[in-house]
C-alpha cells in the first residue's frame, strides 16, 4: 500500500469512527430535553438541513445534489422523513440501548429486502446473519411486552426498516447524491412538527441544545460519507457498528438508564448476527 493511499485511509478509519460517536449521542440528545418528539424533530431537522446546505455550497455541488437527485433522491428523502420522526419518537417511549441494538439490524434487514425487491445474491453467511439479527430484535420486542415501551420498540423498527430501503435505493440508484436527500428529509418535517408540535414555545436553552444536536447529526452524515469513500465497504460497517455499545454506555452515564436482561440476550445475539456477517475486504 503506498504512502499516500495508507493515509488516505487512516483517515477514512478516523472519519467513521467519528461518525459512529456523533451519531451515537442521538439518544443522549432526544432524552436530554423535556420538548417532545415533534419539538426535537423541528429544531434538529431544521439545523441539520442549515448546516448541511452550507457544507454542500462550500463544496460547490449545490446543483448535483438539489437538482439531481432524481425520483430516487426524492423517495430516499420520503422515506428518510418517516423514519426519522419513528426514530425521535421511538426515543421517547423505550430505552437508548433497545433502540441502539435494534437499528443495528438495518444492514441484515437491507439485504434481505435487496434479495427480495432486486433479487441481488445473499452469502449463506449473510441470511445466517439476518435470521440471528431478526431473532435478536425479537428477544428484545418480547421484553417490552404489555408495556409502553413496545409502541418505542416497534418504532425503532419501523426506523430499521426505513433506513434498509434507503439502503436498498442507493445500491439500485448509486449515483443519487447522499446530502440533498438528506436535507430534504428534514424539510418535509417542519410542517408537521408545527402542526403536531409547538417548536417555538420551548425554552431557549433546550433549542440551543437541539441545535447542537443538528449540528452533530450534519457532521456525522458527512464524516460517514467521506469516510466510506477511503475504506472498505465491510471494514466501515464494522467501524458503524461501535454506535451500539456506545449508546447504551453514554445513556448510562447521563441518566442511569440501564438495559434489562430481554435487551442484554437481543442486543448479544444481533451483535453478533451483525459481525458474522461482515466480510472484510483485503
């Protein structure tokens, strides 16, 4: 590996990583506040698309990624804006760590939605990993039985499932631009959250709290994508995988909040569904 190459990917490594932490503090955020789902999903949504814009107009691709992203853009956009307002809510109603083991999950559920709508190849190795995963998420659901916390469980579901077919678009559709989507997403929510919430009657420091929760969203989506541009596609989704433990470890430490046995068992056995499935590319 020559020089220039080794450190393009160190640096790759790096901006996962980074990612996984940002994006692993969603939680920590969401719980963090007394505003409700819609409160949070307005002032996140809404910093996260400022941000994210001015990234795309430094870099020069405003007219790539608003203007071509095509119908494959507008229904990622669709589908992200519903799987973010199940992923905000879901918060609310379960525990960080229940939500953290479950979307582990997506990369399994997203193959299996690519075998099932594209017909694309799965490795035994792949529907073994999707068959633990899927029982994973059913140990923990199991655990939320007759409680409140099954509505944030189901959500957190309903998020997996979304984020796997935005998976499955861009494999279909890999030429659709990743930040204009993204953007988008969060604008279709803004109306909603008015409509559903009172984004505008919280208190200041819970919106400059949320703020920062937009910003950190932004710097994770792009550190994400820079970074999968540097370093095998197996060797990211290993990398992405540190925002499981994490969560649970930050949800600690903030609120005491500490997983029940049904989320110890599930939370294994998905792990390790998602790292027996992972090939490493040389």
């Amino acid at each position: 590996m020559k020089q220039h190459t080794q450190s393009e990917y160190y640096i790759g490594v790096f901006l996962v990583v980074v990612s996984a932490i940002t994006f692993s503090t969603a939680g920590s955020f969401t719980k963090g506040v007394e505003a409700g789902p819609w409160e949070v999903i307005f002032w996140r949504g809404f910093f996260a698309a400022a941000f994210t814009t001015i990234w795309i107009i430094n870099k020069g691709t405003l007219r790539q990624n608003f203007f071509g992203m095509g119908y494959s853009g507008l229904a990622i956009a669709v589908v992200g804006a519903l799987g973010t307002a199940a992923f905000i809510q879901s918060f609310k109603l379960t525990s960080i760590a229940n939500v953290s083991v479950i979307y582990a999950a997506s990369p399994l559920i997203a193959a299996l939605l690519a075998w099932f709508v594209m017909g694309e190849k799965i490795s035994s190795r792949t529907m073994a990993g999707c068959v633990g995963a899927l029982l994973g998420v059913a140990i923990i659901v199991s655990g939320s039985l007759g409680q409140i916390s099954l509505n944030g469980d189901l959500l957190a579901l309903l998020m997996t499932i979304a984020m796997a077919l935005i998976m499955v678009i861009y494999r279909k559709y890999p030429g659709t631009p990743g930040a204009g989507p993204a953007v988008l997403s969060s604008i279709l929510l803004l109306p909603f959250s008015v409509i559903y919430g009172n984004p505008f009657e919280i208190e200041r420091t819970e919106v400059y709290v949320l703020s920062a929760f937009g910003l950190l969203f932004a710097i994770a989506s792009v550190t994400l994508a820079e970074g999968a541009k540097r370093v095998p596609s197996g060797q990211t989704a290993l990398l992405s995988t540190l925002e499981t433990p994490l969560a649970p470890v930050f949800a600690f430490i903030l609120f005491t909040e500490i997983p029940n046995t049904a989320t110890f068992l599930g939370g294994s056995v998905v792990l390790f569904a998602v790292l027996i499935s992972i090939k490493i590319d040389p």
